[in-house]
C-alpha cells in the first residue's frame, strides 16, 4: 500500500463519520496528522517488497506520478 492510500481512506473514514466533513482540505491535513501520529506510536507500514533490494520489509509502495 502507498502511504496516499493510507491517507485516502483515513479521509474516507473522517467523511463517513460525517461529523468531521471539510471540503476546505482539512480532512487530508487532519488524515496527516493521524496517520503521523500512528507512525510516531509504532505502528508499521505494510509488508512490501522492496524491488531494489529484493527482500521484503515493512515499508511503504513508491507512490507513481502519474496520479
């Protein structure tokens, strides 16, 4: 998973709730500082493999782009 998509669906989760909903950009910034604040508490990013390497490791997907 790319940490964008990590990010997507925080701001998925935050529009779904309904009571968090900005269409003013908050809901990336707040999905940010979320996301961050996990990373700062240990939580890892998934299993990938990295291609330069070959091995598998817990990192984010080279996000493209071409979005």
């Amino acid at each position: 998973m790319k940490r964008s998509e990590a990010i997507e669906q925080i701001v998925n989760v935050l529009r779904l709730t309904g009571n968090h909903f900005c269409d003013d950009g908050r809901d990336l910034q707040d999905a940010e500082r979320i996301l961050k604040r996990l990373e700062g508490i240990g939580m890892l990013p998934p299993s990938a493999e990295l291609k330069q390497m070959g091995i598998r490791d817990n990192a984010w997907e080279a996000e493209d782009e071409e979005k």
